[in-house]
C-alpha cells in the first residue's frame, strides 16, 4: 500500500488466526524541486507511529525513502 501526498498517516491491518492488529502511521510531506527540466520529487518525512494495537513498534529509519531496507519493525508474540 503507498502512502500519499495528500494524506498525512496511513493504516495497516494485519490478519492473524486468530486476531487482528493495526498499526497507524504519520508523515510529513516536504517537496523539493529537483530542477526545472526533472519537476518535482515529494520526500515522505517524520515516519512516527500515529496508533497501534500492537505491543512493540519501532521505527528504524523516519525517513521514507526506495533505498531503506526496513523503515519500521513490529513484534508479533
């Protein structure tokens, strides 16, 4: 699911066996002109955790970006 300019969270639903959590998370939009020819590139900025139903959320890199690995790591028990 891709996050989007025009909202400032997004909400994932993770189905289990037998539950169900949610995990809620915010951003900030910051656009940067990359040149006249090229446009516009919107950066996905201060990735926090907005709610959750789960118990462990950490955000590894706040920062959205194609090249990070992980931006955010939950523990399911």
């Amino acid at each position: 699911m891709p996050v989007t300019p025009a909202e400032g969270d997004i909400t994932f639903t993770f189905s289990f066996e037998n539950r169900v959590e949610t995990l809620r998370l915010k951003y900030d939009t910051q656009t940067e002109i990359i040149s006249p020819e090229c446009g516009a590139f919107v950066n996905y900025i201060n990735l926090d955790v907005a709610d959750t139903s789960f118990e462990v959320v950490e955000i590894l890199n706040n920062r959205l970006t194609l090249n990070a690995p992980v931006n955010v790591q939950i523990r399911v028990d």
